[in-house]
C-alpha cells in the first residue's frame, strides 16, 4: 500500500497561486493512479483532478479546469496540483489519493493523505 503526505497549503488572496505536493512512499507508486480531491467545512469531499499512471491522461472538475495543472514525477514519487487565478470557493483541506482505476469516484480511492489546508482570501 502507498502512503501519502501532502504539503504546499496555506493563506493566500484571490488570484493568487499556490502548488501542492504529494510525497509516496511504499511501492508501486508509478501504478497507481492519483487524484486530488477537496472537503470544505459542512461539505462532502469532491473531485478535483486525476492523472494516469504515466501522466499522460488527466481530467478536471469542471470549477478548476482551465485553473489547475495536476502533474506527476514518478521518478520522485510525487504529484503535484498547480493552483492558478484561485478563489475564495476553493477553500478547503485538499487531499491526494491512489486508486488503480481511471476514475473520478471517491470511493475508488483507497490511499489518502492526511490533507493540507487552502485557504483563500477575498
């Protein structure tokens, strides 16, 4: 099983830009797919991005498509979520995740880390 530690969160103002990091450690890192997801206080965690084991495929929810760049280093055993033009709706702790399947579906998931805090000021 792959564990995973998130870091790069923090305060920042609307527009601004913030990258994350997800260090893997175990093995098998590069078979795994990884996605990035989001919980907002009172709210269920959500979809934001996924990238195939290669990185050749990703896909986006829709309210960060076109405003973050999910990426990976299989060499560093690391992904990596680019956070551009941000707003205060994507404030939340972010998380990263593996799963073997191409698939959106929180469920699927079946390695987190422990999340890092966004927070985006107005």
């Amino acid at each position: 099983q792959v564990q995973l530690v998130e870091s790069g969160g923090g305060l920042v103002q609307a527009g601004g830009s913030l990258m994350l990091s997800c260090a893997a450690s175990g093995r098998s890192f590069s078979s795994n797919v990884m996605g990035w997801f989001r919980q907002a206080p009172g709210k269920e965690r959500e979809f934001v991005a996924r990238i195939s084991w290669n990185g050749g495929n990703s896909y986006y929810a829709d309210y960060v498509k076109g405003r973050f760049t999910i990426a990976r280093d299989n060499a560093k055993n690391t992904v990596y979520l680019q956070m551009n033009i941000l707003k205060p709706e994507d404030t939340a702790v972010y998380y990263c995740a593996a799963t073997f399947k191409m698939t959106i579906n929180v469920d699927a998931y079946r390695a987190w880390g422990q999340g890092t805090q966004v927070t985006v000021s107005s």
